[in-house]
DNA sequence: ATGAAAGCGCTAACAA
DNA sequence: TTGTTAGCGCTTTCAT
C-alpha cells in the first residue's frame, strides 16, 4: 500500500527491496551501485514521486547548496535586493531561502544573530544578510551583510555610497536656487542615517550656506515621526519656512508630501521636496518623488558573486561600495519667488 | 572550553550540568523543571548564545511555526506578493520562509512540486504556493494557490478577474474612439492569458466591433515573441494597422513601446498600448504606461488569512477573487483623425 | 555491490 | 523533578 504522507527514501528502498543506504547512493550519483539496482531504484522514485527532505539531509551533511538570506521583513527595500539575488543566482546551482525571522517586537533586534543560529551551519551554506542592525560575532558560515546599520564590524559588507547621494540631493536643491533648506534626520543610531546628515552637510558647506540645527529635524525613517517633523517645518511663517526639505528615505519624503497636502502647499511650487532610496512607490506618488537611487539589484547581485568568492574558497573584496544617484522627477523646482 | 562551531543543545546541557532532555524541557517553556533548574539553564542558554536549530527540531516537531512561500524566483510579480503576505504575517506568531527552488532550467516546471516534496511535513506548517504552473496533487500540509495556472484544480485559490481587468482595457480604448484594436495574447496554456483575451472579446462584442482573428497574435507573455507580434503589427499599411493594441501583460506592452520606438511611431498619437500587471517599471517608461492593476498585496494578505484559517482547522472560503483595475497613465489616448 | 549500523540535534515517551 | 531512550529521514563509514 502506498504511504499517506510523504514519500520517504524507507518507502521507496522497500517498493525497491533495497536498503535505504542504496537509495541514497542512487539519488546522490554515488558509485557502488549496479547498473541494473541504480535503473530499478531511480523508476521507483519517479513513480513514487520521491524528493528527498531538504531537512533531514541537511543534518549530516556539510552542504546543501542552499543560500539564506535573512531579512527582518519584506519590505520594499528588501524586496529590491532579492531581485537583484535572484537574478544572479540563476543557474550557479544555488536554491536562495529568504527567511524572515523577525516576527515578534521581542525580536525586532538581534534577529539576524537568531535567525543565523536557527539555520547556520545545517540548513544553508552561507548567508546574505539585508541591513543587519547589530554587528555579527564570527560565525560558522560565510556571510555577507548588505547595508549594515552599524558599519562593517569586520565583515564582508556591500552598500551605497550614501553620502554622495545626500551631497548630489542637496547640491540639486541648491542649484535650483534654493536656500533654505531642511533635512529630516533618518535613524540617528545607523550608518547610513549619519552619512546622509554629513553629505547634507557638505553640500551646504561647500555653497557657503551656514548649517542651521533648526532645519534639522529627527524622522527616524518613520512616517510617523516624520509627519511629525514636517508638519513642524511647514507650519512655520513664511521667511522661516524651508523651501526645501531633503528627507532621509522616501517614506519620510512621502510624508511631507502629505502634510504639504493637508496644509494647502503646492510641491513643488511652495516646497520642494527630495527624498532617498527610490522605493517603486516613489515613481507613483502626486507628483512624482525627486530622490535618491541606490542601485539595489545591483548591489543584490555583488553581495551573491561575493558569497560565492568566499563558499569557493577565493577572497573576495571586503568592502564593495556601489554609487548613489539622483533621480530628477516632479518634486523639485525653484524656490517661490514672493 | 567553548565549542567552536554552533553552540548545540549538548553543549548547553553540559555547561548547565544537566541532561539535554532538561534543557529542552526549559528552552520550549515545559513544565516538569525546578524553578532553580530552569534558571541556571536559562543563564547558561544567554551566555552561550544558545538558539534550538529549526532543522533538528523540525525533523522531530508537528510544527514549526513556519510558513513556507514557494516561488519560482524573486520577480517583481513574486516580491509584491511577499510584501503583502509579510504584512499581514506581522505578529501573527509565523516566520516566514520564501524559498526559491527553480535554479535550472531542469526543474523549471513542476519545481513547486519539488519544493514542497524537500519542505513540506517538516520544515513548514502550511505553504503559500505562488503562480504554480501544475495542478498539485493532495499533499501533507495545507496549501494556498496564489493566480494559479491551470485553473484552481479543487486548491483554495486566490487570484484577480483577469477577465474583467482586460475588459476594462479594452473598453477604455473603445471609450477613447479605437475602433481596431489589436491584442497580443499571453500563453495560450495559462488560465490567465485565456481569461484576459476573453475579456477582450467581451468588450469588443459589448461595443458592437466584430471580432478579427486577424488582429490577435501571439506573445507568450515574453519580450522576445511580443517584439515580433508589435513589429508584425505596426509595419501593416495604414487602414489595416490597428490604432490601439493590448498587450497580455506588461512584458509585452514594453515589447510594443520599443518596436514603436524603432518605427518612429508615436505612443500615444500613432497608437495606443495599454498592459497588463502593472509592474514598478510600468510607472517608469516613456511614456508611462496604462496598464491593469492587479492588487497584489492585497492578494498576498488574503492568502496568508486563507492559509492561517486552514492552519487552525477552520474552514476557509475556497476563492477569493480581487477586482483588477485599470491604471490610466500616458500611453493611450484618441485614435489618429488622418 | 550491498546492507547494517551509527549518528546529525532535537523532542517526546517513559522510567527512575 | 530528572534522566534514559527511541527515533524523525537521511548520509556515511564499515562489514559482509
């Protein structure tokens, strides 16, 4: 009779009348096995429709071509990067896991240690991980992080040059003529939030525009904080009032746009408005976002080739830094003239 | 002295001077352990770094709390959906687990048979299977079908009125004044093309314009044989050229920009293209393109809630269907006058 | 060429 | 309360 559930290597070594031991030479191409015992073996599985468990053969053996990827979530951002992973993985005999481990608010930090712990060293070869937020002890797989939060701590990492890209947002706005112009702050405690203030910084620096700490506010790469942070801007009288606002990511920009909305603000005739990332949704929004692209699939596919540097064995390149680029669309112009 | 590689159950057993049974009783919150037990091991568990491996504990468990997501790779199509299925999963109490097994072009069809064979019964609870190409036999866990292939074949499904979705394409280019409208047609093996075309017909018959087999070509859903359907198209002498043509999907409508392009045919003023899916790339071509919406996060959320009633023994709805919309952008408009 | 047996890390009966 | 034992499905020596 033919077995409820799965089809396990006992079920076909017995139809065979075979040991499993057998069986699993067959399906693993070992030598050893008559010609004859392999064909009568390999028709039994094709009949039976057996496939081996990933799990189970995982556990004794050292690799699985198997590649993780480990993301808090699948947020657009992270979504980008599988493109770009998958993209590159076809055909290199690797299956990609994305795995997202980050369910619960207890393990919103330190996910990616947990999530490394739960399938390293069985279940996947090596490891890419998308914006990690603590740094990584030495563990027992390769592992390459995309856009770490925290700096490279060591390991192999890819990212994109975050402050060029917030230094060509904010040289944008000022050869637009712009003068006044607000930042609202990413997360103060990550990499690329820093980087993005500095080129801000630069840009400002470098037009002999005097750094104003009013003009800064914290959005935290939040929409709400940054609604926050906007409506606070654009409620300020008018000689006050930034005629510019670069935000940290697209989904603090998306914000403004909606305050500017709300309160009868005209983008970018009244306000102009840059954000950074280039999220899909910002080619979608009224109008559409000026912002900041980081070439994601791109970055997706180095973070795969340098992974399987490491997995062969070569070295790879510890640090591999992609350029950011501004991409002009709607919501920039010149300043109001009064 | 500390283990090298992965700290395992043993070793934490060692360390806390009690049996591995013990600790596993204290890891997945037993009862039957002294309080003072249960803490020393729980201190030991922190100090180590100790987390359960999924594999091992998987091959053993009923379940996991894992949701497995097969895709055939990480397209704009697949990724959507995982935003959707993410969001709604967000403490919920699952983790998520895409995995992408089709990495050769051996296993191209029926590869969400095989990941389910190498997944399924042990490592994942219940699995969100999306545009499976077969019809899948009975299998161990619950399964949710998202925009199937062939049909729904007694699965619970969830897709979008691909029907309606191209009727209203259709429509909005007869409401425009189109009288000859052409559609390049998807694979003519998928319920998806065979729905979209015969809305198309639909609406054709609804407006009083008699259907032209001449008029309807093949693209396979793919950019190389569209390419060759709009150029066939397109270089037809003037009153056989169609005014309008809708493309099966947004591969194809692409396809028909570029041969228009090349043609030095203006979009929308010589003719006008209207897709299918909108892709992010449709809201970034020149000009951007009309194309139909499906609600893809949407349609991942339903099939997470689908799957998570299946998972808790409820009864779930078997179909559930989301409307299509029409996205009306700068790729179509009224027929040339001559 | 084939099979018996050990063991990967873990959980679940059951015994002590 | 704790530990011993069996076994999940598979691979891998090591005998036969």
């Amino acid at each position: 009779m033919r077995p409820a559930g799965r089809v396990t290597i006992t079920d076909v070594a017995r139809a065979a009348g075979v040991s499993v031991a057998t069986v699993s030479k067959v399906v693993n191409g070992r030598y050893g096995v008559a010609a004859t015992t392999a064909e009568r073996v390999q028709q039994v599985v094709t009949e039976l429709g057996y496939e081996s468990s990933l799990i189970a053969s995982s556990l004794r053996r050292t690799h699985t071509n198997v590649i993780g990827i480990l993301v808090a979530g699948f947020d657009p951002f992270a979504t980008e990067l599988l493109k770009g992973i998958s993209a590159n993985a076809l055909g290199k005999g690797y299956e990609l896991l994305a795995y997202s481990g980050a369910i619960a608010d207890d393990n919103a930090v330190g996910w990616e240690q947990r999530s490394l712990s739960r399938l390293g060293g069985t279940l996947i070869d090596g490891a890419i991980i998308l914006t990690p937020t603590v740094v990584l002890p030495s563990t027992t797989v390769p592992v390459v992080a995309v856009d770490p939060h925290t700096g490279t701590g060591g390991a192999h990492v890819v990212d994109a040059d975050n402050a060029d890209g917030a230094r060509a947002a904010t040289r944008h706005l000022i050869d637009l003529g712009h003068r006044r112009i607000a930042h609202i702050r990413g997360r103060t405690d990550l990499m690329s939030a820093i980087l993005r203030e500095k080129g801000y910084r630069q840009s400002l620096e470098e037009a002999g525009i005097a750094y104003d700490p009013a003009l800064v506010l914290d959005g935290g790469y939040r929409a709400a904080w940054s609604v926050d942070a906007a409506r606070e801007l654009l409620t300020r009288p008018r000689p006050d009032r930034p005629t510019a606002i670069f935000a940290a990511n697209d989904l603090s920009a998306f914000a403004v746009l909606q305050v500017a909305e709300e309160l009868g603000l005209r983008v970018p005739q009244d306000v102009s408005v840059v954000g950074f990332d280039d999220i899909p949704e910002a080619a979608r929004t009224t109008p559409r976002l000026t912002t900041v692209a980081q070439p994601l699939q791109e970055m997706g596919a180095d973070a795969f080739t340098m992974l399987l540097a490491l997995l062969d064995g070569r070295t790879a390149q510890a640090h591999v830094r992609r350029p950011a680029s501004l991409v002009v669309r709607r919501s920039t112009a010149a300043p109001p003239t009064d």
